[in-house]
C-alpha cells in the first residue's frame, strides 16, 4: 500500500477517488507512569522507550487506515495526515491518541 502525505503520487495517475479513510491508536495512563519511571533512559532530552512507543501507536494507526483503504479496494492512500492528542482523564491520568487520515484511491 502506497502512503504519501501529498496529493499526488509521483510517477503514478490517480484514476479514482474513493473516499477518506483513518485509523487511531491509543496509549494508555501506564505508558505514562512508566514514561515517567523509566527517566533515567533520556538522553539529550529524549526518551528511547517513550518514542519507541509512540511509533508503535503510529504504526498501529497506519496500519488500520491501510486496512481501511484496501476494504474499500483502495492501491494507495494520498493526503495522510497523523496527529497527536493528549486526552486527559483528571488527575494524574491521561493517554494519548495518534490519528491519521488519508484519502483512498486506485492509482497506475
């Protein structure tokens, strides 16, 4: 499955738009807590084990929206877009949310 963030696909022709697709993973509060445990693995003001798992949620996210595109018999998804959002769940608590989009076409 093709992926691109933009709205073309260089080399390919697009012949059919099939609608938009997504897909989202969320971490949970001990993602956090161990975050959080776990300090002493950053380093230059960055944590190994706390980006390994956000690429993990991402590529869950991916995956689900590649899933997505091809259910609706989709070649390639164009205009992808991830996010990330922090949902709070009061106090002390929270988990984050990766999202993407795209839109589902038939390229050749």
């Amino acid at each position: 499955m093709i992926s691109v963030t933009t709205d073309t696909i260089e080399g390919r022709q697009i012949s059919k738009h099939i609608g938009i697709v997504t897909g989202e993973a969320i971490l949970g509060a001990n993602i956090f807590r161990d975050f959080f445990a776990g300090i002493r693995d950053i380093v230059g003001g960055r944590s190994a084990a706390y980006e390994k798992e956000l690429r993990k949620a991402r590529d869950i996210a991916i995956t689900e929206m590649h899933q997505a595109a091809e259910s609706m018999g989709a070649n390639a998804v164009v205009g992808v877009d991830i996010d990330y959002e922090n949902i709070s769940m009061g106090e002390g608590g929270g988990m984050l949310m990766v999202s993407v989009s795209g839109t589902a076409v038939i390229v050749r």
